[in-house]
C-alpha cells in the first residue's frame, strides 16, 4: 500500500448538492478525514468543492469517480469532476463499475480500453494515482494484464457479514489495496446485537468496533456521517480487538448486504 494513502476516508454518498454539504465536507476536514471519496453520479460535488477549495491541499487525498455513462468521454468526465470539485488535479480516480458481463459480452475488453483512457490521464499530470471500484477477481485478472499503470486501490463493498475474504486477499497478494464502502452498512450494523454486545465490551460504540475492525485486517473504510460529533469518534480508532473478537466478527452471517454484485449488474449499465 501507498505510505501516504489514508488508512480511512470520508464518504459523501446521499449528500445533496447543497450548502449543507459544503459543511459537513468542513467538518469532516476538521475533524482530521484526509481523504473525501466523491463521485460524479452522486451529483454533489460542486458543493464538496466548495469546501475543498477553502482547505489546505497538503496531504489531502480527493478522489472521484467515472460514471458508467462516461466510459466513452473518459477525459471530459474527469476534466469536469476536477472543475466541479475546484482542484487542479485529482489525487485518486476510479472507475466506478467495471462494465458487466450481464451486459457487455465484451465487458473486459471495454473494461481495457476505459483503463488505457485513465492511464492517460494520470500521463496528463490531472490524477495523481487511479483505481477501481466493485471489481470481483475474474474482473481484476483480466485488466490487469493490460495495465501499465496499476490500479492503487479496489473499492469495494465491505462489512460485518460481507467480509469479502478471499477477494481482500487477492488483492493483498496484487499489492492492490482495498477501501471498504458502506463499512456500517449505512448504519444497519450499528443496531445489530453481535455489535452493541462486542461495543459494550470494549467500552466502545457500534460503529468504532466496525471500523477498528477494517482497519486491523488492513481494509481502508470509508465512512459517512453528518454528525460533527460521530465523525470524530469514528476516527478515535486507538485500540485493539482481540484476535477471537476479530475472527468472530469476520465470521458473522446473516447481516445482509447491497446485492449488487458486478458480475450480472443491469442497474447501472
Ligand atoms: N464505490 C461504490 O460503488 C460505493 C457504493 C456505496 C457507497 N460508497 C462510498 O462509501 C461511503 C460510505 O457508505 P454509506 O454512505 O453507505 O454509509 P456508512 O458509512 O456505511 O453509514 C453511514 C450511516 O451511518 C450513520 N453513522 C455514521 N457513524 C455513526 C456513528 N458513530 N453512530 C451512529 N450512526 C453513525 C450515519 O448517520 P449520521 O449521518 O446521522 O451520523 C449514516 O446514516 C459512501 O458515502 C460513498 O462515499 C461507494
């Protein structure tokens, strides 16, 4: 992993295009997040410029994403969510979803060449590092033959009863590091009685146990809150759980997750 990759980042999915926004990016800069996840298709990023453009860019990581619908204009989409975000350059980019099989029989062909656009990108000096998102292993095995600039980061959804074990480890052994999306599961987790019995334990809540979790197996969440107070907390992740308390919670079944698995995705083209 990338020494100066933040081991957790800030989330802006469902947050409007609004002043709002720009507040809670500001208080999640203060509270110490040095990396917001955006994306084009979330359709707020001109109020996260907002705030990025009044913050200091040192050691601040701003990544977005390509959408879908842009696999054609690789370059113009960027250029945009640059603009829009108010940053000269991108630190990360992803490709949000990798073209799927279900309805691109030439899924990694495409997958190749949006790839190869995002490469020039970073050729160009506009991104700083580039990556992926929702990829599965079948997905990674064929792009990354074609890679001449390798993917830093797969971001991927990840969390107590998603625990996407052997995909981490295929990306551990890729040297490709993996960001956990809805850690909390938008917060469904936080209610469950395995976490608040684990929380009251460690004399934590939910939602620190969570992601002290991802954490200690090397996994780089990355968390939403509106809440000043719950973004801070969130970050106080200085303690241990032990190797049992680690193991049942990578264990736990049955807490359900998103369903959208990339291999026969038709939602998003
Ligand atoms: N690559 C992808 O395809 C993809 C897909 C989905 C998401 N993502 C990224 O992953 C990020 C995180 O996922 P997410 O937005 O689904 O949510 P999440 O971080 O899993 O959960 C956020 C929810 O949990 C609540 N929460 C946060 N901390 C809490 C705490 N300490 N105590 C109690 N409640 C707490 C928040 O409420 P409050 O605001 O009230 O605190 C919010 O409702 C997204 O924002 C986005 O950046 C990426």
């Amino acid at each position: 992993m990338k020494s100066d990759l933040p081991s957790i980042g800030f989330g802006t999915w469902k947050l409007e295009n609004t002043a709002d926004t720009a507040e809670i990016i500001r208080n999640a800069l203060q509270a110490g997040y040095r990396l917001i996840d955006t994306a084009s298709v979330y359709g707020n990023e001109e109020a996260i410029g907002s705030a990025i453009a009044e913050a200091s860019r040192s050691g601040l990581w701003v990544s977005g994403k390509l959408w879908n619908e842009d696999r054609n204009r690789v370059e113009e989409a960027c250029e945009k969510t640059i603009q829009n975000l108010k940053c000269d350059y991108l630190d990360l980019y992803l490709m949000h979803w990798p073209a799927s099989k279900a309805l691109h029989p030439d899924w990694a062909e495409i997958n190749a060449s949006v790839w190869a656009r995002m490469e020039s990108l970073v050729q160009a000096g506009i991104v700083r590092y580039i990556g992926v998102s929702n990829f599965n292993q079948t997905q990674l095995e064929a792009l990354l033959p074609h890679c001449s600039v390798f993917p830093l980061v797969n971001q991927i959804e990840l969390h107590p009863g998603w625990p996407q074990i052997e995909l981490t480890e295929y990306c551990r052994r890729s040297g490709i590091a993996v960001q956990a999306w809805s850690p909390l599961r938008s917060g469904k987790l936080l209610r469950k009685k395995e976490l608040i019995s684990l929380a009251e334990h460690y004399g934590r809540t939910p939602a620190q146990i969570i992601l002290r979790w991802c954490v200690q197996r090397g996994v780089i969440p990355i968390v939403k809150s509106t809440n000043p107070q719950r973004m801070r907390s969130n970050l106080d992740l200085d303690f241990s759980l032990s190797e049992a308390d680690m193991n049942d919670l990578t264990s736990l079944s049955n807490l359900g997750w998103s369903g959208l698995d990339s291999e026969t995705l038709t939602l998003f083209g």
